[in-house]
C-alpha cells in the first residue's frame, strides 16, 4: 500500500508516522467462563503468566505511551507490562529518566471493548443461544452480520466501534506522530528493514505507542487503519512489521509502522 509522490505533494500538512503496537489482554475469565463471569472479569491464573511472559519480552522495549481499556483484564495486562518495564528502566543509562512515563499506563475509554447491551447476556445465561447470537449480531436473512446493528439495552454497533477506533487512531497520531517524518512517505520507509519478532528492534527515532485492548476493538482499529486509504482519507497506511505469539494462548501482539 503505498501513495503516489504527486499524491503526497499535493498534502498541505507533512506525514506523521509513529509505531503502534495492538496487545490484546491476557486470558480472562470471561474466556473460560463465558457471560457467567460477569461484564468486567479478572485475568485466570493462566493470564497471569501470560501477562508476566509479555512483560519479560518487554521489559527493555522503550514505550513512550502506553494506553488501556479501562475494563481490569486490559489493565491488569497493561500494569504488568509497565511495572516490568519500569523495573529494567533503572539500569538503562539515560533512559532512566523516562521511568515515570514507563510506569504509566493512561486509561482511555475509546479503547474498550464493544458494548453488547444487557440483553444478550441475560439471554445467553438462560441457555436462549440463538436468540442471544440474534440479538449481537442482527444476523440477516441471508446469514450477513450487521454491522449497523446495536444490540438491545445498550449495545453497541460494529459501525460506532470502527468509528470510536477512527477517532482514537487520529488523536494519537496528532498527539504523538512524529513531524519529522514528514520529508518522506510510506513509499520511502524500508519496512522489510524492520520485520522482527523483537520489539526492541522497533524503529527507535519513531514514536511507539503500545493500546493494551480487546478482540473485537483492535480487529476494527486494525481494519480502519489498513483500509484507510480505500475512504474519505488518502492519509492511512500501515505496514505489520513483527506479529509475536505468548505461550499456547492467543496473546498475539502486533508492532505497526503507520503514516498519516
């Protein structure tokens, strides 16, 4: 995905680029237990390790911001990360003076997971499967998920999570893209240059952003921002330089070189 050198000049305001990193949290009890554990469950004990085996990986990973959802399976993950990296912070020279901003974790509430109404729980827990997968999804006629569907009493659609991720990926990018990448564009970033499994290898002149988060949210930040260029934005570019895989469990995380 690259944009033209005319489409570039024809910008008035210079690229941005920054390094986001998309962590999904650690096993929760909702992953094994379903609705029964409740909106806002804990991490398991198995999440626990999870949670300390990224933070290992991490704890020399420079971080200049590192955002959760509010919801404590995210956040639990979050401070785990962050208390390890703090921790290796004291012996890194000069980067010692940034262990307060490695200490902290922002929570910020465009990051939670979608909302699925009251409904769909309490249908679900009355052992109602179908009426239940009716009501999150609005499955149509034709078996099609709709993505313009709320879910009753309080729910929220597909179509207002993509929009919450829009909105979250261009505050952070306003807020921490880097200016002074803007004498080149994504079609001069070497991205093949940084393809690691290692996120110290992570580009260390470029901002890096780490969003601690859920499935469904980060699979509708993901989307938005790979098919970005394909709306209203000719802006958006992202490139996956690094994907890495905790233990047996799905804590996979993501390391994204992305141009705006």
């Amino acid at each position: 995905m690259t944009v033209s050198n005319n489409q570039n000049k024809k910008n008035k305001k210079p690229w941005k680029c920054l390094v986001l990193s998309l962590i999904r949290h650690a096993q929760a009890r909702s992953n094994t237990h379903g609705w029964a554990a409740g909106p806002d469950s804990a991490l398991t004990p198995h999440g626990h390790t999870q949670a300390d085996a990224l933070a290992s990986k991490w704890s020399r990973v420079l971080i200049d911001k590192l955002i959760s959802s509010h919801l404590q399976r995210a956040l639990t993950t979050a401070s785990i990360l962050s208390a390890a990296n703090a921790e290796h912070s004291k012996n890194r020279g000069y980067y010692a003076v940034l262990s307060e901003d490695l200490v902290s974790v922002d929570i910020d509430p465009r990051v939670q997971e979608r909302k699925c109404g009251e409904l769909v729980p309490r249908l679900s827990l009355q052992r109602q499967k179908i009426d239940a997968y009716h009501a999150l999804t609005g499955t149509t006629v034709r078996g099609r998920i709709a993505r313009n569907h709320t879910p009753p009493e309080g729910g929220e659609s597909l179509d207002a999570v993509a929009e919450r991720a829009k909105d979250f990926v261009l505050s952070i990018m306003e807020e921490h893209g880097d200016s002074e990448c803007g004498s080149f564009g994504p079609e001069d970033f070497q991205l093949w240059k940084w393809k690691s499994e290692d996120a110290e290898k992570v580009p260390s002149d470029i901002p890096h952003v780490t969003v601690v988060s859920h499935n469904v949210f980060l699979g509708e930040l993901y989307e938005a921002m790979y098919f970005w260029h394909e709306g209203r934005s000719q802006r958006g570019l992202l490139g996956v330089i690094g994907q890495i895989q905790i233990g047996d469990l799905p804590l996979n995380v993501f390391f994204i070189v992305s141009f705006f």
